[in-house]
C-alpha cells in the first residue's frame, strides 16, 4: 500500500512540475524592424499555446525583464511596450508604441528571449 502512494505522490509531483514549465516559451531576437521592433523567432502558435490576446506576460531579453501584454492590435500609449502578434507576417514581436525598443533597451539580434505567462 505505501508503495501505490508512494507512486501515485511521484505522478501528482512530476505532473505539478511539468504544469509549471508548460507556461514559458524560449526564443530569440532574428531582426530588429525599421521602427525597432525586436523580431522574435518563436512562431505564433508555440506562444499561442501558452497564452491567450489579452494575457499578460513576463518577456525577459538579456538584462531587460518586463511584463507587458500580448496584443494583437497595439495599444496607442506613447512609450508602451507589448508583445505583437502581427497575423499579417505571422511573427511576434517586442514594440513600444511611438518608440524604439531596441535602441532604448540595448536589445541586439541573437539575444536570448523567455516568454512567460503570468
């Protein structure tokens, strides 16, 4: 009997850890736009598995760690940062509204990005 539990408490724990990690997306910069968008190379339905339009999301780039939501449809607050679901080039990116995210925040290509819901 103490086995089963045993077991059975491993599986509930293995499940909780694996729950945990499913809510993260990894990635990279790949091209800094004209207006200095940072370009993702994670592919919208990975993210779009993780989390909705609307969520709000913990995006860390190098030294730079911010929540912001992830919108489909910019928000028109000067200096806003979101994370941009644009469905015409079916990319994400990291965009301030009015601004240059890039070069304000020292973002380069070949950055390491980490996506979480929260």
């Amino acid at each position: 009997m103490k086995r089963i539990v045993g077991i059975l408490l491993l599986f509930v724990m293995m499940l909780t850890l694996s729950s945990c990690a499913t809510s993260t997306v990894k990635g990279s910069v790949v091209e800094i736009s004209e207006t200095g968008n940072a370009v993702l190379d994670i592919m919208p339905q990975k993210l779009m598995e993780k989390a909705n339009i609307g969520d709000a999301v913990v995006v860390t780039i190098g030294d730079f760690k911010e929540e912001m939501p992830f919108v489909e449809e910019l928000i028109a607050e000067d200096g806003k940062i979101q994370l941009f679901l644009d469905r015409d080039n079916w990319s994400i990116s990291v965009c301030v509204y009015n601004g240059d995210f890039c070069e304000t925040y020292g973002i380069d290509t070949g950055k390491k990005v980490l996506i979480e819901k929260k």
